[in-house]
C-alpha cells in the first residue's frame, strides 16, 4: 500500500496542474471570442468574393490575367496552417495526417510545403519532405499584413512558374468543440461549371479586364489568406479550450479518486494500531 505522505503529495500535484488548466482554459475562452468575432466578419466578404471571381473567371479566357492561367498538376505547392504551440487536443495531428494523406493521393506529383506553424514546422523538418518556405508565429495575433506578404510569395512563385497548383490546408471553425480540416485549391483562381439555364450573369466593365484583374485578383489570393490564417486560429483557441476543459475534469476526477484512496490509507493505519494496541492490552492481561 502506498504511503500516505506521497498520495498527498500526488494530491498536491494534480490540483497545481488543475488551477494551471484552469487558468488555459480561461484564457483560450477570451481569446476565442475575438478571434470568432474576426472570422465571423470576414467570412460573408471571402465567400462572396470567391464567387463573383469565380463567376467572373467563367467568363474570360485564361490568358486574361496570369493567376487564371491553367498550367496543370504536376507541380504543387501546399500551404500547411498549423498551431506553434500543443495542448489543443487533436489540432495539429489532423492537419498533419490530411497533409501526408493529400500527398498520398498525389504521389505522382512534386509537392513542396509551405508551413505555417511551429508543430508542422517541427513535424516536416524531422522528415524527408521538401519545404519550399516556413514560417513562425503567424497565428499568434494574425493581420492582413502577414497574409498580404504569404499570398505575394505565393502569387510570384505560380506566375514564375514555380508552382502549377497551390492549395491550402487549414482547421476550419464550426464551433467550440468542432473543427474540420480544409484542403481547398488557391490557385489558379477556380472557374465554375458552364451552365445551360440561361441563369449566368453577365458582366459591363467600366475598365478593361486585365486593368481590373491586375488589381482584383491579388486581393482576392491575400483575402483568402486571410481568410484560412484567422479560421485556424479560431480553431485554435477552441480546440484548446475544450483540451484544457477535458483536463481540468480528469484532474478534479483524479484529485477525488486519491483523496478516497488517501482516507482508505489512513483508516486502515489507525485500524492496524487499534489492534496492536489491543493484541498488546490482550497479551499482557
């Protein structure tokens, strides 16, 4: 049986780690709130800019601007969004597990990553998997302007010709409990199926399209960026939260568990000295 001194030091241990939890939970719960608030404001902008580009790329032949242009699957680039930090449940072991299934399914193509994320970047780095390009601390407190910089590095390496394809890899927020993990194309700019119903919308340009593309398209590639870096930073929070909630249970559960177990310890001393003291009254009688 165990000595009551180290269950009680056990006891100690597991409510520290609980108040630590705690305390987490906390502050991915404030955290949470803002960065749900930021991707509740960009969704409707992102999404129905993806459509009318969309809609607008039907339209007009590839060699309207470079970032329409076709130029197939054998060369693609994936851009992983992965946390810096763990304690936050399955987060990053999802977002790596699609990545290697998508590179998988692809295995005939060159795929490079691009990582976002301290756990991918420690993950890929440990393996033989070519990274074009990696980058820390970018969900910390995410910004147009980084992911301003992260889509003209990407725009110049597809126009370059670098890259035939670039897709993203992300945790999209549905809630506090549920993420899913996003794998969608980036470039080129996606074109929607011809429809027959006479229900296509058509265009008048004030401008000559090249001159709008020139300036609509990149925005469009840095909003949806955008986009990705502040839905994986929700999921973030959230996974976190719900991480650290799970923890703190277990230790309250745990810290129940060995205080029984203590008062067990500790009942069954005073019963082995009641007896000793009476086996010994009874000897000496």
């Amino acid at each position: 049986m165990a000595n009551l001194r180290d269950i009680r030091r056990r006891i100690r241990s597991a409510g520290n780690i609980q108040q630590i939890t705690r305390a987490m939970k906390f502050v991915s719960a404030a955290r949470l709130r803002k960065a749900q608030e930021r991707v509740i404001a960009a969704r409707p902008y992102a999404r129905q800019m993806v459509a009318v580009l969309n809609s607008i790329a039907t339209r007009v032949p590839e060699q309207a601007h470079p970032l329409l242009a076709q130029h197939g699957d054998r060369k693609i680039e994936l851009v992983v969004i992965t946390a810096d930090r763990g304690l936050c449940g399955a987060y990053n072991t999802n977002i790596i597990r699609q990545t290697l299934e998508f590179m998988g399914e692809h295995s005939g193509q060159e795929i490079e990553l691009n990582i976002l994320g301290k756990r991918g970047r420690d993950f890929f780095r440990r393996r033989a998997f070519p990274v074009r390009h990696e980058a820390t601390g970018v969900l910390q407190k995410p910004s147009f302007a980084d992911a301003a910089a992260i889509a003209k590095d990407l725009i110049e390496d597809f126009v370059n010709g670098g890259k035939d394809q670039v897709w993203l890899v992300y945790n999209e927020f549905k809630s506090v409990v549920q993420q899913s993990v996003v794998i969608e194309p980036l470039l080129p700019i996606q074109r929607l199926e011809h429809t027959e119903d006479g229900s296509r919308l058509d265009y008048l340009y004030d401008q000559p399209p090249a001159q709008i593309f020139a300036n609509l398209l990149p925005r469009h590639v840095e909003a949806q960026v955008f986009r990705a870096l502040l839905e994986a930073a929700a999921s973030e929070h959230g996974a976190r939260m719900s991480a650290m909630e799970a923890a703190t249970n277990n230790a309250a559960e745990m810290i129940e568990g060995l205080t029984l177990y203590a008062n067990k310890v500790r009942q069954a001393g005073i019963t082995k000295e009641l007896i000793e003291v009476v086996s010994g009254a009874a000897s000496t009688g």
